[in-house]
C-alpha cells in the first residue's frame, strides 16, 4: 500500500509553524495526524493528542488487529521543542504514546503535559516520569499555561468512564485564549447533555472525530461524520474540522462524506490534510 504523502512534513512544516505570523490578533492551526493538532497563537504553542511514531504499527505487526499505517509520518517529535503544552485526553496509545512524549519532553524542558487526574499513575507509570510532572485535570476544572486556560470535560468512549474516585478517565478539552475558543473532542461519541454543556462557549472551531464506530474493529468507537455535523451544529460551532481517519487503515472514514453531509446542513468545515494549516482571526 502507498503511504498518503503529508501537505507538508518535516523541515518543510518546521518552516511554516515558526514563519506563520506570531500576530497575536489571529491563530495558526496544523492537523499533525489522528487526533493531533498543534495550535499557535503569538509565540506559544498547544499540542493536542499527538502520536507522531510507528509504535502502535509495530505492536500490532504479528496480531490479527495489524495497525496498518495510510499517511507517511509528519514529523520527528524531536523537533517540536518549542510547545509549552500538550494534552492527552485518554490512555489509548494514538493519544499518549510515549514514542512521541518522550522526545519532546527531552527535547524541551519547559513541557507541560495535561492529562486527566484519574490517569496519572498510568501515565507517570507509561512515561516513567515524576508523579507530580502532569497537571491532572476533571470535569469542569481548569488550568493556564501561559496564554491558553485549558478546561476538562467528559468524553464518551464508549461510554462516560471515571475511576474509583468519581474522576474522569476520558476527557474533552476546551482550550481558549485571545478571543477565541477551540474544542477539542479526543474521542468520543455523542452523549446526553453534550451539546448543552457545549453551546455556551461559543466555540470558535470544533476538532471532531468522524471515524464512527463497528464491533468488528474491536475497538472503542467515535461519532461518525453525519453526529460529527450535527454537534457541530447544535453548538453552532463557526467552523468543524474533522479528525481520527486516514491513520489505520481498519480505524478511518472518507472525510468526502463529512464534506457532503457539512454541505447539506450548511455547517461550515474543513478537511486539512495531514500538516496542512488552517488560519483564524
């Protein structure tokens, strides 16, 4: 199978992230693949779930569930030692992969890594780091790193998890700064109450999965591109950009079908090729 090719990789994406104006008056959006999006907003940088190495290719490689990668890497995690945060949103190995982690947070000392609190000895245990290194968050609860203020909210994967302690161990995040808001999902289907707990924050862009969910994949679904609009309708998002696909090829959606049903409903989107920016203001 050919590798999809990236809008724009390694020293080529390296040139356009730190050359897209620093203006604080607009932001800068990158699709990193699956669920990871880096954002930049003046000279400071969020990075959403990124998986940016082969580990779960490998792992899987002699198991009937094979992890057959679509799009060429993007970039060497190395390279990104300039991101003040990360989130990770779950456990899952594309949304806390230490072959990612690692390197950047060798890389750039001054990381922040959010996670949920309910995951912390997991996470601390997976990326052999200080207890005390994350910064673990819940429902509703908040935190700012430099100029983005990061605020937790359940995610359904399949359905809305917490551990012993009532704590969230899938989350959503909403990450606001200037005068903009970005929600981003993780993964997730859509649950009772989401649209309402959403809608009040008047979300500038919505990062939704659309890779939807089948048993025979064995593994945890998310809404597909139709819920995808809907939600992004319901919350009267100003832009959906969708997420999740053109990873695996057992685990992916055509993002032609999202652009369709978007059309229909008259919901502003747009489908970003791996690497490929995306300005606001």
């Amino acid at each position: 199978m050919k590798l999809i090719k990236p809008f724009q990789s390694c020293n080529q994406l390296l040139n356009d992230i730190k050359h897209a104006p620093a203006d604080a008056s607009r932001f800068h959006l990158w699709w990193l693949g699956q669920s990871g999006f880096l954002i930049k907003w003046g000279h400071q940088y969020c990075l959403t779930d990124p998986y940016l190495s082969d580990s779960l290719t490998i792992k899987y490689a002699q198991t009937d569930k094979q992890h057959i990668r679509m799009t060429e890497l993007v970039i060497d995690p190395a390279k990104l030692d300039f991101v003040d945060v990360v989130t990770s949103s779950h456990n899952h190995t594309d949304h806390l992969d230490a072959e990612t982690l690692l390197p950047m947070i060798q890389a750039n000392p001054k990381l922040k890594l959010i996670i949920p609190e309910a995951n912390r000895k997991f996470v601390t245990e997976r990326l052999q780091m200080d207890p005390d290194f994350p910064i673990g968050l819940d429902n509703g609860l908040s935190t700012t790193v430099g100029g983005f203020k990061i605020t937790g909210l359940p995610a359904a994967h399949e359905e809305i998890e917490r551990d012993e302690n009532g704590r969230l161990k899938h989350m959503s995040y909403l990450i606001q700064f200037g005068n903009w808001t970005v929600y981003h999902s993780g993964d997730t289907l859509v649950y009772d109450g989401m649209a309402a707990a959403l809608k009040p924050y008047s979300v500038d862009v919505a990062l939704l999965p659309i890779n939807g969910r089948s048993a025979e994949r064995r593994v945890a679904g998310n809404m597909n591109a139709e819920e995808a609009v809907h939600l992004a309708k319901q919350i009267e998002a100003k832009l959906v950009i969708p997420h999740h696909f053109n990873m695996f090829t057992f685990n992916t959606a055509d993002p032609a079908d999202f652009i369709q049903i978007a059309e229909r409903a008259g919901q502003p989107q747009r489908v970003l090729q791996c690497g490929e920016r995306w300005s606001g203001n």
